[in-house]
C-alpha cells in the first residue's frame, strides 16, 4: 500500500451528513457543498496532511458555542493556525488567503496589518488557545502505554514474553523511577503569626474590655462600691477565630 493510499484510509470522510451531526449543540450552521469542498481540499490548499487537517478541523468544533462565526471562517481559521506552527503569520495568511492577497497586493494595499489584525481575532486566538495544551495532556493514553511497557521490562519480560537480562530490568525500573518519583523537595505552605481573622477578633475584645472599663468606673463614680461594681454581670461577647 502506498503512502498516499496510507493517508487515504485515515481520512475521516467529512461529508455534509457527518457535518451536520457533529456540529455542536445549540450552534446553527448552514451546512453547504462549498464548505464540504474547502473542507476536503484542506491538503491541496496548505500542504498539510489531509487526515491530519480533519482531524485538527474535528477536534477544534467546540469553539464556534463560544465565537460565532460561519463554518468557511472556521475552516480557513484551522488552515492558517495549523500553517502558522511551520511559518511565518504573513506565509500562511498568504496561502490561506490567497486570492485576497492578490487583490490587494494588485491595488497597492497590501500591508501586515492584515495579518495583524487577523491573527489577534477571537476565533484565531480560541483555536491557538486549544492547540497549545500540553504534549503531555493530548499523549496521556500514549505516555500509560510506554510506562506500562518500561514495567513490563523492569519486570522481567519482553514484549514477546522472553525474560530480559539485568541491565534492560535495571535501565527499565530507573527510567520508571526517574518519571514516576515524587519531587525532592516539598513546599509547605506555613503563616507566621496570626491571621488577618485572628488579629481582628482579639481587636474587637480588646476594645469590648476598654467599654467594659469604662462602665465600671461610671459606675463607681455615681456611688457603687468597688464590689458591688464587680459583681455586674458583665460579658464579653466576641468570636474568637482559632487558627
């Protein structure tokens, strides 16, 4: 089987039916034979894999709930972003756009703003935002599948079940550790002296005491003892926060 019969088989065949089903919900887009005909001729018109600009054009669809645009501008949003990984912003606004470059180079009104502005639009930066997650993120199932085979081999065992040698069940278990290890060092956290909370409460008591004080000498000066004085029942009604 050839290369390109290779690619052919992994084409995810978008046709207008598929679309229309896989569209987000609540979104409402007009499903047309020239947007299945950009779609299909991604390959031709940037170079890149055609499986592979289905796949990106398939797995980007959740942004069009969150920038309403139409599915030709969706579709040319996919091209230029996946072109921008390999070139230029100018190269690949070029051959995303290719006619409207022509014309305005012909009319003498060329200029990078245009790649500017088109590169700061909401729709460009939500699909750059979703392409740059992590390596780590979009390989997850790939990553368990290696550390599962680096366990087998620490464990003894090949692939076709033969036992391994010491040196392939050591390099194994030391790769296992080096990316499995928790970190060396530990950061904890720890608030000296007291809280914002803490020191509020024990404000709020001492001014509550000073009030207190203050009754009490009123009251000795308007002729109570010093013991009958001490006998109101007087509290201190405050929350004390305990961290």
């Amino acid at each position: 089987m050839s290369i390109e019969e290779q690619h052919s088989t992994q084409y995810q065949n978008i046709n207008k039916e598929k679309l229309i089903k896989i569209l987000p919900k609540g979104t409402h887009h007009k499903v047309s034979d020239e947007i299945i005909d950009l779609i299909q001729s991604m390959e031709k018109d940037t170079g890149l894999l055609q499986d592979y600009m289905e796949e990106s054009f398939l797995s980007h669809l959740p942004v069009l709930r969150e920038v309403k645009v139409n599915l030709t501008d969706y579709t040319n949003a996919i091209k230029y972003c996946n072109l921008k990984k390999n070139m230029d912003n100018q190269t690949a606004w070029e051959i995303t756009f290719p006619e409207r470059y022509r014309k305005l180079e012909k009319e003498g009104r060329w200029n990078t703003s245009h790649v500017s502005m088109y590169n700061s639009s909401p729709l460009v930066l939500k699909i750059d935002a979703q392409m740059a997650l992590a390596i780590s993120i979009q390989y997850a199932p790939a990553f368990h599948k290696m550390m599962m085979k680096e366990l087998q081999l620490a464990s003894g065992w090949d692939a076709h079940g033969r036992e391994t040698s010491a040196m392939v069940q050591h390099l194994a278990a030391s790769k296992i550790i080096d990316i499995a290890a928790p970190p060396i060092e530990q950061k904890i956290a720890l608030e000296i002296g007291q809280s914002a909370e803490s020191k509020n409460s024990q404000q709020k008591m001492i001014d509550k005491m000073a009030e207190i004080a203050k009754n009490q000498q009123k009251q000795i000066e308007m002729g109570m003892s010093v013991e009958d004085v001490q006998k109101l029942n007087l509290t201190i009604d405050v929350e004390i926060d305990e961290d």
